[in-house]
C-alpha cells in the first residue's frame, strides 16, 4: 500500500491520504522557543522536545545513581529536516496516510541529544556517537559470530547466523544508518567500551 520498503527511498508524497501538513503564516510559540538550539544554517529541522526531556531525565538518574546508558538508533550529528515518516507493513509510507494505523519515525539529532546530556551535568562522560558497525566491531562482533558459527548445528543455523550479522554492518544499510551513543557516570573512567576515548 504505497510507499517504499522500510530503509529504501521512496516517494512518500505519492501515497494516497486525506490529510495533510501545512506551514503556519506565522512562528508558533513551540517554533520560536526551540529554534534558539539549532544551528543557525538550519533551515529546516525537526526538533523532539520529548526527547530531549527523556535524555535530561535520564541523565539526571546516571548523574545521581551512577551506571551508564546506550542509546542506538538511526540518525546523524545534525537535526534532520524531513525524516517524519509512517511504517505499515514494513514499508515507508507517508504519515499522514492511514492515521492510526502506521508507526511514525523519525530521525534522531544525536548533537542534540549529547547537549542536553552534558547541559544536565556537564561531568556525564558522553562520547561522539558512533556508527553502529564501527560499535559492533570494537565491541567484539566478529569474535562473537565466529564462536556461535562454530558451535552451530547446522549449514542452515551457520547461514542465518552470518546473514544476521551482515545485515547488522551493512553498509549502506543497517551498518551505518543505526548510530550509537553513551552517556556515563563519571566513575566509569574515561574510555567507554565500543566508543574509544571520550
């Protein structure tokens, strides 16, 4: 129904709908309080304050209790200007089309989130974000594929072991859509596993 397999480009402006978006004739209240944080050669940006909420929670627990979290999804260092998009049936499709019964997604601006990380306390380690293969590999992926291929009982299990793995370095694909980011406690030290030095 429209649109294009999920992690492939497609015209999403081609599926059928009855809604629509519209630009405002003036700036919103919510535009003019958080187009301060973008760079100023935006554009345009799509902003999440949700999710800068979850991350300044988030990092207000580390920074009180300790411990550290991993955060992988796709995205880039910058703040994404039209990744809204609508899932149904694994495949991209516009999202306003079928409202309600498509997941929505977007892009996540790991600057941001890294911003508001440290801006909640400036001593949470949080290192660049990293592409998800690069995270794989430093974190031991291919060690880990060779041992489960060799314990494997079978041609069949071998190749769906290796296809998964593959799938998860891929790239373009997977590999270097899906990014990784840590934020930790001061006490965890320096080097975060997977990230290098801070």
């Amino acid at each position: 129904e429209g649109g294009g397999e999920a992690g492939g480009e497609a015209d999403l402006d081609a599926d059928p709908r009855h809604l629509d978006f519209v630009l405002s004739p003036s700036p919103t209240p919510a535009s003019t309080l958080l187009t301060k944080e973008l760079p100023a050669h935006a554009d345009a940006a799509e902003v999440s304050p949700a999710a800068l909420s979850f991350v300044q929670g988030l990092s207000s627990h580390l920074a009180a209790a300790g411990g550290a979290a991993l955060l992988i999804d796709y995205g880039s260092d910058a703040p994404p200007s039209d990744s809204l998009r609508g899932i149904r049936g694994h495949r991209f499709v516009h999202p306003l089309h079928a409202p309600g019964e498509a997941d929505l997604s977007v892009d996540v601006d790991f600057r941001a989130v890294r911003a508001a990380a440290t801006a909640t306390d400036a001593a949470l380690i949080c290192p660049p974000m990293v592409e998800q293969r690069h995270f794989l590999a430093a974190m031991g992926l291919e060690a880990r594929v060779n041992a489960l291929l060799r314990a494997a009982p079978s041609d069949e299990v071998r190749q769906a072991l290796f296809d998964g793995a593959t799938r998860l370095v891929e790239s373009p694909g997977m590999g270097s859509a899906y990014k990784a980011l840590a934020i930790a406690h001061p006490s965890m030290g320096g080097g975060i596993p997977g990230f290098g030095t801070a």
